[in-house]
C-alpha cells in the first residue's frame, strides 16, 4: 500500500476533512468542542504512552430501560479510552477496526464508571488494546479488547 492510500483519506478528505485539518493545525482528532466524547459526558482524566483513565458521571441518559448503565454507553467509553491508549504520543490516529465486549456485571446504584485501558501490542499497522470498566466501588462491570489501525497523517503534514 502507498503511503497515500495508507492515510485512508480521499483526495476531498485531504483538502477539509477532520484528520486532515486536525493536523494542519497541530491538534489531535476528536478533541473539538463537538467532540463525541463531550456529548457522551466522557473525560479521560490520566494518559501516558499506552495508557489511559477515563471517568463518566453516570446521568439518566446513560440508563437503560432496566435502570442499568446501558451496554452502549460501556462499549463508547472503552473504545475511547483504549484509543487513547493507542494513540498517545504517536504521530497518527488510530480509528477502531475491531472490538469486543464482556458484560460481566450490570452497572447499577452507581454514580460514576471508571475504564482503565491498556496497550498490549502496538504492531506496524495495528494496536490491541484491554480495557477494563469499574463501577465507583471498583466492581468490575465489563473487559474489552479493542483493535485499532494506525491511519498515518497525510504526506508532508
């Protein structure tokens, strides 16, 4: 694969797309103030290479129909977390490519969730990362692994 083809952007992609542009700029993807983890209410609190914390205040939202955290919100923040993980202090970004989840613990009376994720490979194309998710009496709710492919800014930038 050239190297243009390995920054999975297109040429229209090049010119004002979010990846492209983060790096024009110096800023890393995903951190704008419309960033999906925002909305989510996600914050990750702690960062190193191949490592990250991150904390979410449980709300309503978050609930499902049974008044438990809903799998979705869990699977969100372990994908973020992990690649926060994956990507810290590395010249690329790291888009999910492969996740997997187990519930092992329903999240339930607590009034905020902790992911701790960890770098366990970092190849040449790709990172796997564990992740683990605790409730704020640190019950284990949930472990994951996460794939992630490392997207190479474009040429020159």
């Amino acid at each position: 694969m050239d190297e243009k083809n390995r920054t999975g952007l297109t040429e229209s992609a090049e010119e004002g797309g979010t990846f492209a542009d983060a790096w024009k700029h110096g800023k890393e993807p995903g951190t704008g103030p419309e960033d999906f983890r925002k909305l989510v209410g996600f914050e990750i609190v702690e960062r190193g290479m191949g490592y990250a914390k991150g904390e979410l205040a449980v709300k309503p939202c978050h609930l499902n129909v049974l008044g438990v955290i809903h799998g979705g919100v869990l699977f969100t923040i372990a994908d973020t977390t992990s690649g926060a993980a994956a990507s810290a202090g590395r010249p690329y970004a790291v888009p999910t490519v492969n996740g997997s989840i187990n519930y092992l613990k329903a999240g339930k009376n607590t009034e905020k969730i902790i992911a701790e994720a960890e770098e366990i490979k970092n190849g040449r194309n790709f990172s796997v990362c564990v992740c683990s998710i605790y409730d704020d009496r640190g019950e284990l709710l949930a472990t994951t692994t996460m794939t992630f492919f490392h997207l190479m800014p474009p040429a020159g930038q």
